[in-house]
C-alpha cells in the first residue's frame, strides 16, 4: 500500500503566439483543463500500477472538485481520505507559447487548507501504508506531521523535493534530510539543493556529489536527468540508470509518473535499484502522450511498451 499526502489542481492551459506584456490583452487559444497537481500526478501514476494507493488531501466546493476526484478515481486512486473544503479547489492558470516558455500562476485554493490537524485525521492511512510519498506543493507542516506519523509506524518516507522552497537554508536542508528516507530530485533542483553554479550531468563527479548531498544531511538520494535517465546515490557506487529511447510529444509530468511508479515499486518490495528501471519505463512511456496524468500508463501499455 501506498499514502500520499498532498496538493490537487486543476490545471488550465491556454497557448498563445506571443507571452502578453503587463497590461496587455491578447488572444490566446482554447481553453484546455486537465488533472493535476504534483501530489495528485504521483498518485494517479502509482495507482494505474495496480497498487493500492490513497491519496490524502482536499478538494473545494467547486465544479472542479468532481472533475478532479473523478479523474483519480477513473486511475484507480483511493479517493476516501479527500475531504470537501468550503470555497475554490486549487487551480493553475498556464500560459504557454510556442517556444514551449510559460507562465504558471498556482492558487492552491483547497490545498491551503490541508494542516497538521487534518493530517491527523487520517493518520490511520498512513500507518497501514509500507510507503508514504510527499513532495514540497504542501505546506512544510504537513510534510513534517505526516512523516513524524509514518516514521512512527515504521512506514518508509520518499520525498520529492520539488518544487524547491525559495527560503531554502541549512536548517531547512536538515529538517527535510531528517524526513526523507529517499529524496527524488531534477538536476535543477539538485543544482539549488546545493547551491552549484552547474547542472549535475553523466560527466558529474557522482562520488562528489553524494559527499555534498550527506553534509546536507542527506543519505538515499535519486537524481532525475531528463533523457538522460537517472543516478542512485546511496554510499555505495553511483548507479546510473538508462532512460528509455523514445521521441517524446510532451515531457510535462514526468518526473511525477517516475515517483509515482517508484513508489508502487518500492511497496511491492522491490529494490531501489529495480525500482528506478521500473520508473525509467513508466516515466518515458508518459513523455509519448499530451499532458500530465491523461499520459500515464496502466501494467498493460508499459509492459507492451517495453517489450516493443
Ligand atoms: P522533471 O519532470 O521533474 O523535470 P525529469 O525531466 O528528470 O523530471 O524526468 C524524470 C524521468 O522521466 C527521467 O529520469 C527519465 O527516466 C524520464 N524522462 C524524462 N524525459 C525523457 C525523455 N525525453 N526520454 C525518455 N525518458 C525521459
């Protein structure tokens, strides 16, 4: 079983021939909404596995709050512990061109309503899971109270330290370092992480690198790397793990569909090391469709996809 505590938003996706200027008024294209949110990415990745999996979190008392607990539900998503809050679900507005630069405003709306109490209440969840998967779109009070009732349970804690905190500062660093017993990150953010002025690439001193990451506090480290596939640093010898050759038509969620197929890995009792072969097909075949969740697979399409 997997818990994941976390955001959901409806995500509307305009395109546009230019970026407006403020002040500006243009035209854009038609309005696309899908399903999304990282919390919710990962979920719905993990559960289309055919792992139990429970996401906790809230919805508001909108229209979109059927759409999004309907798309979960439609992945297989444990939808019981996604309580219904007074007011606006989380949204996003994205303004996109056709350079693929955009602009992202979040309203976290229902989201923000997710505490320690809350949590709490659904603690039980947690517990009963083998892992508990977070990311930073929550507030960090709830990625601490719900590691502290995993931790307690013994339930293993896998954090994506995404997006990065902007007041991010050694303490911090240790306070997150404390929480995860894996930490996933991008090459970004593994370059904010730890304030390099370069990328980390396959040509990094990985061994380097992983010393770095401990003096932050860190131990169990995967590093994403795009089309470059993905590092294990564990104290043992860096692990590079091959991305599948694919020609993508769009990269947006895939470093959710990597976690989320991760973690259903991880709780059938897999190895890390499999568990990220696992990720790296999962998460090259979400690169082959439009969007975030509507391009993830079930067993079915990644096993024929790998075997093809
Ligand atoms: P994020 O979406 O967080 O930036 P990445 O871009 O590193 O994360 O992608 C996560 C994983 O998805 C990679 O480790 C890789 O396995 C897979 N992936 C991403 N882009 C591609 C691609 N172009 N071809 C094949 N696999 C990809």
């Amino acid at each position: 079983r997997v818990s994941i505590v976390g955001s959901m938003n409806a995500d509307n996706v305009v395109e546009v021939e230019t970026m407006p200027q403020p002040g500006e008024t243009i035209i854009g294209g038609p309005m696309a909404v899908h399903a999304g949110g990282k919390s919710a990415n990962q979920a719905a990745s993990c559960a289309r596995l055919q792992l139990h999996t429970d996401l906790i979190g809230a919805v508001g008392s909108d229209a979109s709050a059927e759409f999004l607990l309907h798309e979960l539900d439609d992945a297989g998503v444990g939808i019981g512990s996604i309580e219904h809050v007074e007011g606006p679900s989380g949204s996003t507005i994205i303004v996109v061109d056709p350079h693929g630069e955009n602009f992202i405003v979040v309203s976290s709306g229902a989201n923000g309503k997710v505490d320690g109490g809350f949590v709490h209440r659904h603690s039980e969840v947690i517990e009963r899971s083998d892992i508990l998967g977070l990311c930073l779109e929550a507030p960090l009070q709830v990625v601490a109270e719900s590691s502290r009732i995993a931790h307690a349970a013994h339930t293993r804690v896998v954090l994506n330290i995404s997006p990065m905190p902007e007041d991010l500062n050694p303490s911090l660093k240790h306070c997150l370092a404390d929480i995860a017993d894996i930490a996933v990150m991008n090459e970004h953010e593994t370059a904010q992480w730890l304030g390099l002025a370069y990328e980390p690439n396959l040509e990094s001193d990985w061994d380097d690198l992983h010393d770095q990451l401990c003096a932050t506090g860190l131990g169990r480290v995967v590093i994403t790397l795009g089309a470059a596939g993905s590092v294990i640093l564990d104290g043992s010898q860096a692990l590079h793990i091959p991305a599948f050759t694919v020609q993508p038509v769009d990269t947006t969620g895939a470093g959710d569909s990597f976690m989320g197929s991760m973690l259903a890995s991880l709780a059938s009792g897999n190895s890390l090391d499999s568990a990220c072969e696992v990720a790296s097909a999962v998460s090259a075949f979400s690169t082959l469709g439009k969007g975030a969740q509507s391009s993830y697979g079930d067993t079915q399409q990644i096993t024929d996809f790998v075997l093809n």
